[in-house]
C-alpha cells in the first residue's frame, strides 16, 4: 500500500505541473491559431513530458521561473506541488498513540477502568498462551504478524482511499480500450487486402490506422479514385510521423490520468492539431487547387464519435475546424518555416525545463523614519515592508553584539513558522526597528532597541524582541537599515540572512576624541568584508549591535537548532582540521577565525619536529600594535582550538622603534597560556561542541577587550 500511495502522490505532482503547461498550450492555441498546426501538434510534447517524467534539468529561461507557477518545493530535479504530510501522518500514527489521544478527554476513573480491563485481558491471554504447546504459540505469533504486514484492514487515510479509486479507474479505462478493441477487431476480420498495408473492409463507416509496430490502413468499400489518393496521402503521413504510437502512448496516458479533466482536453486539441497537420501536408503535395474536394471528402467520412483512443480515424477530430483550416492554407514561405520552427524549439524549453529553485525567500524594500538624526535622544524607528513566498516555513531573528571586530554576545530572539495564526509570523507585513537612547548620565549612556512586526490580523501589531546596551564615554551613535529607499526592492535566498539594521557604535581614542562610521547593512551582511574591524583602526567602529533576519524551507524547530549557536562559529567548527601539515586547511581554519583582517601575511608550517604549530609573517606595519596584538592572541586561542595537534601559534610583523627604525616583533600564543587566561581545561575539546568554542571565543575577546559595553539582555 505504501508504494502505491508513493506512486499516486507523483502523479498528482506530475498532473499539476502538465495541468499548467496544458492551459499554457490551450493560450497560444488560441493566440496562433493561423500558425501551421505541426509547430503546434509539436508543442503538445511538452505537456506529454510533464505527464510521464517527474524529472527534468533547470534553466533560467523555464516557465515555472515564475512565481505563480513556482511549486511548493524541489526534491532533486522533480517539482513538488502536493505534499499530503498530515494525511500520511495520521495514517502513520501507531495505534498506541490514537488510543492515549482517545483517552484524554475520559475522566480519570474511566481511564483507570480501561487500564485495568487492558490487564486483565493482556493475563488472561498471557494464561491462555501458557496452557498451549509452543509450536502452537510460535505460529499464532506469525499469523499475528503476518496481518500486521499485510494491512488486511480498511485503510485508515483518505489518501490511501483516493489511491485505491485512482488504480480502479486506470484499470476499468484499459479495459474498456480492450473491449473497443477486440470489437474493431471482428469488425475487420474479413478485411480484404487492397495492397501492401492497405485493406477494404465494409463495415467500417470512415478509413482509419491500426496497429502499433505494423500498423495497418482500412478503407471502407465504395471509395473514388480521387478520394482513395488523399485518403492515403493523409494516413500514410501519419504512419510516417508515427502519429499511431502518438495515439497509443495518448490512450495510456489517459488511462493513468483518467481523473484530470485538462488531460482530456489536452487529448481533444492533440488530436485535432494532429490531424490538421496532416491536412495541411495532403495540401502541400496536391496543390491549393484541391481544397474543396478534399474538404467534401473530409465532410463525407466524418464519424460521429472516435472508435477508440487508441485509434486513428480519419474523419474523427473536430471536423468543422479542420475544414477552415484547410479552406484557409496558404503556403509559407521558407524563412516564416525557419522562424515559426526556432520559436516553437523556444517554446519547448520554456515548457519542459524546471525553474532554477526557489528565488527569493525574502523580499523586502521601503523605508519609514520617524524621529530626528540631529537629536538622537528622540525615539528613532524605521519600516521595512516585506513578503515571503509560499516555499518559506520558518523565519529566525537574532542578534549580535561585535565589539572591536571579536563576537562578544549572541542572542536568538526567537523562531516562527510562516503562515497564518495567533503565533505564526504572517508571510507579508511591516518590520517596525525603533532605538532609543538615553544619555542623561553624562558618564553612562544607554541603549534600547527593539524589532516589532506589523501584518497581523486586524492591524495588530506584536514585539519579537528587544536588545538594551549600555556602557561609558558616550563617544557617537549611528545606524542603518536594511533599505535606503521605498522604491528599492532587495531579494534574499533561501537558508540565507540579512542585517535588518546595524547600530554603530562609536571607537574612542586615547586623545580623547571618538568616531562613528555608518557601514551599510549590506556590506556588514558579508562577515569578510572588513567592516567589523580592520588594520586601520579609523575606519571601523568600536562596536556593532546588529539585527539578522534567516528565512528557511526548514520547519521551525529545525531553523532554531541551527541559529542556537552564532553562524559565525559554526563556520569556525566546519574549518576544525586534525594536522597543521594540510596547508588548504590550515587556511581555512585562518579564514574561519577572520585573520585576514590583520592584514596580509605569509604562513609558515611548523611540523618536522613538537612543538607543531604555524608562523603567520604578517608584513603590514600595524597602526595600534597594543589592540592588534590583543586581536591575534584571540585569534590564536581559537586557530589551537581548531587544529587539533597544534601546541603554539607565532605571529612577526613590522614594528616601528623609538629612534624610527622598522623591527620585526615577534608573539606567540601556546596551549598552556590559552587555557590559562580563558579558564578551560581542554581547548581541544570545544571544536566538537559549537556551544563550547562560542563560549571560548568571547572569553578569550573579554579577556583583552574594552570593558565598555555591557548587554544585559544578551
């Protein structure tokens, strides 16, 4: 059963992807209905595809690129449009599980009462067993299972009973195409041979084709030579084209969507676009001179109903239509063939390549102040509009605190699911950031912040979190959002996040003077780009609060096991490498840990003899050797927490002296040191815990940094 229910859930994935290309084929029927039918006969390929494979390459040119059209989710190169979780869920559930649910709403003496008859049953079938031979026992317990395996009961899930409806239809349409068949087949039993693959029979009203592998033509008696000639011209064009195995390939199809009423009409306008085709090759090689004879001809063996799907009749498809068709032919010239054929080949790609996954996540764009810049005190607020596209589950928001360039707090504000609901983060609304600073203390300042989302139903309007700072020598404040302009519009992928606002902190200098720079969302969203902190200490903050926004295919519960460490360390965690000898490791690990900020180096691989450990040669003249100095032993405890063998990190660089001439100084971080200013017992082990490096990360940052900033809610 549950292969059966696997198989009809792929039909129904497949019937939605043809259903669309259907009605799509159905449009520029009717838009190039003067376009010589065999372009569109050849379009209906593209419908027959989707009918038959669940699979097919991506291009950026494909129709399901566009969101309308977009399915749900993508498994490998299939599209996924229906995904009946719950139905499976609720056929799946053990029935341990449905009697505990039953039994929750009973009072308690009745549940006391049911438990106890369930003893009572489970001893006496226990005593029952115990008075029985033991091969008796061992073959009631394999009829048991066998039962069990079978599923000889009624099944419980309205999916498994639409699968068993759908194999009944498919059934009872193959047999009644047999029963037509079979009744053809006596009809032309005293078929008499005209020539080759041509017979006369009178009991047929109208010619048609049969057969598959060696089709053959009948003819009914009584036929002109004149119309015997197009007659032939017409059929022996469709046993050329194979248009009989079109037929049949049709007919099977329509067995296995027999439930899809845009299949069956996909089959009507085939079928006429078919024989049109033909038509229109009978007039190529009689001439324009011969329309109304054939079109009489036509008229004169028109069935009323088709014999069989799987048959070829000649007067059998609309008829009408393809008698204006023919009174209307006209030949094209050879550069309108040339042209009508790249376009139809466009076409074709357009309907049968998948989209290229999901596009944008996430889209976002405008831009609502309130407040004033040059009176910060004031409450400060921006809106960011957004909408989510229906493959998105779960959104998570979190927030960072980076104090000279090191994470110094992490906190995950929380995780929704998408959708409608009281607790559910609605899939279009308005993001609210406001800041508000007080800054009466002239000794302290401090900070709040806080993230609302306004989209829910009835206007209502409900905080996700708030972020308060504070700390001393209030040197400036900036801030930036994730949008400057109400008309820009920004996309954001799938498993990706973005900085929704940033607040800057101000870099305090000995002399007594302070900085502040705005750096973009944008640019902060890349985590090398040098924003957080660089060699030139005048171009970077002393600190950055910095609200990110993830969107995800995942469920909620999923999304939150992935953002409950920083995404930062666990980037540090994939670098871990167990020997310095892998020189591509061993940069990966240095560029996990953000050593390119220090400027450009060379490295140098110690591993001939213990101690192992790596020199970074850094050839960049520091500004504020006493800070750089403080960054790269953090940077150090974390690359002996990474690489798994390494007792001792060095480092050189160029160091003016008093009297102005250039030395090279020299630092080095060793294991016992690193575990002895970050209080941890063994350094090696927080590479297998992600929690563990994070705490080792802003302990080793805390223990050099500024004590300036404090974050209670972080």
């Amino acid at each position: 059963m549950e292969l059966l229910r696997e198989i009809f859930i792929t039909i129904l994935n497949m019937s939605v992807a043809a259903g669309i290309v259907i009605l799509v084929i159905l449009l520029l029927r009717l838009l190039f209905r003067k376009t010589p039918r065999k372009y569109l006969y050849a379009l209906w390929l593209a419908a027959a595809f989707r009918l038959v494979c669940p699979w097919s390459v991506e291009s950026g040119i494909s129709l399901f690129n566009m969101e309308v059209f977009e399915p749900v989710q993508t498994e490998g190169n299939a599209q996924v449009w229906l995904v009946p979780e719950q139905m499976l869920e609720q056929q799946d559930q053990p029935e341990e599980e449905q009697a505990q649910a039953a039994q929750e709403g009973q009072p308690e003496e009745t549940q006391a009462q049911a438990a106890q008859e369930d003893q009572t049953g489970e001893a006496q079938v226990q005593a029952a067993q115990e008075g029985q031979p033991e091969e008796e026992q061992t073959q009631a317990a394999r009829q048991d299972q066998a039962e069990a395996a079978s599923g000889t009961g009624f099944p419980a899930s309205p999916l498994d009973i639409l699968a068993l409806v759908w194999i009944a239809g498919t059934v009872a349409f193959l047999g009644y195409e047999m029963v037509c068949w079979l009744r053809i087949r006596r009809l032309t039993f005293q078929a008499v041979r005209f020539e080759d693959d041509v017979y006369e029979c009178d009991a047929i009203p109208s010619p048609f084709v049969m057969g598959i592998f060696r089709p053959v033509l009948y003819l009914p008696f009584g036929l002109s030579d004149e119309e015997r000639t197009m007659i032939l011209l017409h059929e022996r064009c469709h046993i050329r084209r194979k248009d009989h195995i079109v037929k049949f390939v049709s007919m099977l199809l329509l067995a296995v969507y027999w439930f899809h009423p845009l299949v069956w009409a996909a089959f009507r306008f085939m079928s006429a676009d078919m024989e049109m085709s033909c038509d229109d090759c009978v007039m190529e090689r009689m001439g324009t001179g011969s329309k109304e004879e054939y079109s009489r001809c036509l008229l004169g063996l028109a069935v009323n109903r088709q014999p069989s799907a799987g048959i070829l009749a000649f007067g059998e498809s609309a008829v009408k239509a393809r008698v204006k068709n023919i009174l209307r032919f006209r030949k094209r010239s050879g550069f309108v063939r040339r042209t009508t054929a790249v376009c139809g080949i466009v076409l074709l790609a357009v309907l049968v390549t998948n989209g290229t996954g999901p596009g944008s996540g996430l889209s976002y764009g405008g831009y609502v102040r309130s407040g004033s810049l040059e009176n910060p005190t004031e409450q400060l607020s921006a809106g960011i509009d957004y909408r989510m596209d229906r493959r998105s589950e779960s959104a998570a928001f979190y927030c960072e605190l980076w104090v000279d360039g090191e994470l110094a707090g992490y906190r995950l504000i929380d995780v929704f699911e998408i959708g409608d609901g009281e607790n559910r983060l609605p899939a279009e609304g308005t993001f609210v950031l406001e800041r508000t600073l007080d800054l009466e203390d002239t000794a302290r300042w401090a900070m709040d912040t806080r993230l609302s989302v306004a989209g829910f139903p009835a206007g209502v309007s409900r905080t996700i979190g708030s972020v308060s700072l504070s700390g001393s020598e209030p040197g400036g404040f900036m801030e930036d959002f994730c949008v400057e302009e109400r008309a820009e519009k920004r996309a954001l992928s799938h498993e990706d996040d973005i900085v929704l606002a940033a607040f800057h902190l101000a870099r305090d200098y000995p002399d007594g003077t302070a900085s502040v720079y705005g750096v973009s969302a944008e640019e902060l969203s890349d985590r090398n780009s040098g924003a957080y902190w660089q060699n030139d200490l005048q171009r970077t903050n002393g600190g950055e609060l910095i609200w990110r926004m993830a969107v995800s295919e995942r469920t909620a519960e999923e999304l939150e096991a992935a953002y409950a460490v920083p995404p930062a360390v666990k980037i540090m965690q994939e670098a871990a490498t167990p020997y310095i000898g892998d020189n591509a490791a061993d940069m990966d690990a240095l560029n996990a840990v953000y050593v390119q900020e220090l400027g450009a180096f060379e490295l140098i691989l110690q591993t001939e003899s213990e101690p192992y450990g790596l020199t970074l040669a850094f050839q960049e003249e520091c500004a504020d050797p006493d800070a750089w100095n403080q960054k790269m032993q953090t940077k150090a405890v974390l690359l002996l927490a990474l690489i798994d063998n390494a007792e001792q990190i060095r480092w050189t660089y160029p160091k003016e002296t008093e009297n102005g001439e250039i030395q090279t100084a020299i630092g080095m971080m060793d294991l016992e040191t690193a575990q002895e200013i970050t209080g941890t017992e063994d350094i090696k082990s927080c590479a297998d815990d992600a929690q563990m490096l994070a705490d080792l990360w802003m302990c080793a940052a805390g223990t050099k940094l500024f004590d300036r900033y404090t974050a209670g809610a972080l």
